[in-house]
C-alpha cells in the first residue's frame, strides 16, 4: 500500500500564482483605465480644441467671440446650456432654423460643416457650461409708436384716423370712454371681437405682442399723448405710388400727408409739391414727382453709412465686404444684388431682411436714416 502523498506544498505555490495573477490583472486594469481615461481625455480637448477654431472662423460674427451674442443668440449662457441637450445643439447646427437668421451648416444641406465638425462645435459650446453666466431673457416692452402704426394700417378705416371715429365705428381716441374702460377690456375687444357690432375678431390675425402695442397706444391716448406713428418714408413712398397707378387719389394723398410728417429737407419739400399737385388734380404730375423721389431716396452719407456699417455688417459681411461664414453671407464688394437695386429698395430690403436665410431684418433695430447712410456706404464699392 503505497505511503499517503502530501500536496499542500503543492497547493500553496498554486496558490500564491493565482494571487500573483490577480494582482497582475488588477494592476493591469488600472493602469489601462487609467490609459484609457486619459486617451478619453485627450480626445476631448482635441474634439474642442477643433470645435474652437471652427465657432471662431463660422459662428463667433453673430454669436460673439466668447459665445455672449450679438446678431445671434448668446450661447454662452447658464440657463440655456442646462436645458439643452447636446442632440438639439447638434441638430440645430447641422440644418439651421428656417424662417431665421440661424442658416444649416452641415455639408449634406449646402454648408462647411461635416457631422464631426459639427458634434467638435458642440463640445466647445458645452465646455463653457461651468463657468457659463445667467443671462436673463429679453423682456418685450410694448410701444404705443408700434401700435400708433399698426392702428393706421388695421384700425383706423373703420375708427378713423388717430381713433377719432369715423360713421362705420366709435371713437376710441375719447377721454370719458378711455377714462371708463380699463386696459384688460380693450385688450379682450381686439382679441375676440364684437362680431354683432361689427368689430372683427383680431386675435387670431395679431399677435400677443401687437395686441400689447395696441394696448400701449390706447395708453398714451387715455394720458392725453399725441403719438406719431412708426411710418418710414420708403414704404409711404412705395404706397403712394401704387394707389395713384391704381387711380386711388384719396389713399395716395393720405401716404404724402404721413410722409410729409416724418421728412424734412428736400425730401419734405418734394412730397409738398407732390401734395399740391394732388390738391390740383394733377394726379400724372404728382405720379412723377413720387417716382423720381422714390427712385432717388433715400440720399445718404456715406461716412456715416461706414460707422454704422462696422457695427451692424461687418461681423456678416467682412470689413472690407469680403463675405464670410463659408460662403453664408456674401461679398458686397462688389455685389450685383446692390447695383440692380435703387437706393429705397436696398432700404426696404434691409429693413424686412430675406426670409428663411442668415439675412435678418432690421426693422427696429437701425433707423431709415442709418440704413440710407449704410447703403449710400455700399455703393462705394460698386463699380
């Protein structure tokens, strides 16, 4: 009978490989984790370092340098960086936002970008987000010049003009019944209407913030203020001209009698003698006399049209015109688009912007003046 083997010194060298083994594999996956966290790492700020060079070279003109706004919104902002997703970021980038300034980027619809320059842009905007301040939203504050104009192109057929009443409709413009009806039963008239009165119902023509422009200029009227509409000559202009060729005297006088108003210089003078020759009856002579003026204005100074231009253009369009954005916003010097055009269809052009592009409107935010000086500006870089 064969002698009992002992094989505990056997298992414990086995004993102590398997623990030598497992000190070596968790060593291992360690050192890995830490490799691949820093190759995670590295990736990232290559990813944004990327993203950097292409919001400075595309995005910053509108968006600002450090992602603070300007023509853009301003995305460098605490409470807009929590609540959006990197997704939306992505999508938002890749195929703009149509009917706004925002254009599409990606390659696969006509811009610069492709999807992986698109997500290193994202990584850049989404690193501001810990130190990103709280920007508070912009507050719409209503203006009774706002309401004063939409009142005359929408209220004042049947209200009369400066709400004074007409056969057809109530004065509005009336110190006992401003003084008996408050803010909130005006503001439910526009909106649902009187059908059995004949007002029409407005609130699904107006928008919320027309509504409060009405609401402001009802304001003003029960304080007693005489408000001037925000008519601009160019569009008064444009109208007098069409209701004479459509042989409608009395609305082409009502358009000289606003442009009138708000002009002065030659300007004032020319739309007098147009008024005159209205009051005439030389309605083919004061036809005359709006085309030249509409084909001519607005004159404006070109030194000035160049303070504004580096301000409001140049982060689009280039200091020297040259274009940008890839190719989004074009040259202006030279440009076809402003030589085909005269000086008051570059003007309404410029204040209704181009829809659905990078071109926004600047109704509101320069005046008809600053925007004649401005292309009075442009035509010095045309041939």
């Amino acid at each position: 009978m064969l002698k009992d083997e002992n094989y505990d010194r056997h298992l414990m060298a086995g004993l102590v490989l398997t623990l030598l083994i497992l000190a070596g594999f968790s060593f291992y996956l360690f050192t890995e984790n830490n490799r691949m966290s820093a190759a995670a790492a590295t990736f990232e700020e290559e990813r944004v370092q990327h993203g950097r060079t292409i919001y400075t070279e595309q995005c910053a003109t509108c968006h600002g340098s450090q992602g603070e706004g300007g023509v853009g919104t301003a995305l460098n902002n605490k409470g807009l960086l929590k609540n959006t997703f990197d997704e939306v970021f992505f999508s938002v980038i890749r195929s703009g936002v149509p009917s706004t300034q925002m254009p599409a980027w990606s390659v696969d619809f006509g811009g610069p970008l492709t999807d992986e320059d698109v997500r290193s842009v994202v990584a850049f905007i989404r690193a501001w987000e810990p130190t990103a301040p709280e920007i508070e939203p912009v507050v719409f504050v209503p203006s009774p010049e706002r309401g004063a104009l939409l009142f005359a192109s929408t209220c004042e057929v049947c209200h009369g003009g400066n709400g004074l009443g007409s056969e057809d409709a109530p004065a509005v413009n009336d110190a006992a019944r401003l003084g008996s009806l408050a803010d909130d039963w005006y503001r439910g008239v526009i909106r649902n209407g009187r059908p059995a009165k004949g007002m029409p119902t407005w609130g699904t023509v107006l928008s919320p913030n027309q509504v409060e422009d009405l609401i402001a200029l009802i304001g003003a009227w029960r304080q007693g203020q005489d408000i001037q509409a925000a008519f601009n000559v160019t569009d008064l202009l444009s109208a007098g001209v069409y209701s004479l060729q459509e042989e409608d005297v009395e609305s082409a006088a009502m358009q000289v009698g606003r442009a009138i108003a708000i002009s002065e210089g030659v300007a004032a003078e020319l739309l007098r003698n147009a008024d005159a020759q209205l009051a005439a009856g030389d309605n083919a002579g004061a036809l005359a006399t709006l085309e030249i003026l509409k084909e001519q204005w607005p004159i404006g100074d070109p030194d000035l049209g160049a303070e504004t231009y580096a301000v409001s253009c140049k982060p689009c369009h280039g200091g020297d015109g040259e274009g940008g954005g890839g190719g989004v916003f074009p040259a202006l010097h030279p440009n076809e688009f402003v030589q085909a055009n005269t000086n008051s269809e570059m003007v309404a052009f410029i204040l209704a912007g181009r829809p659905g592009t990078a071109m926004a409107g600047f109704q509101g935010r320069l005046t008809e003046g600053e925007i004649a000086n401005v292309v009075a500006f442009l035509r010095t870089w045309q041939p």
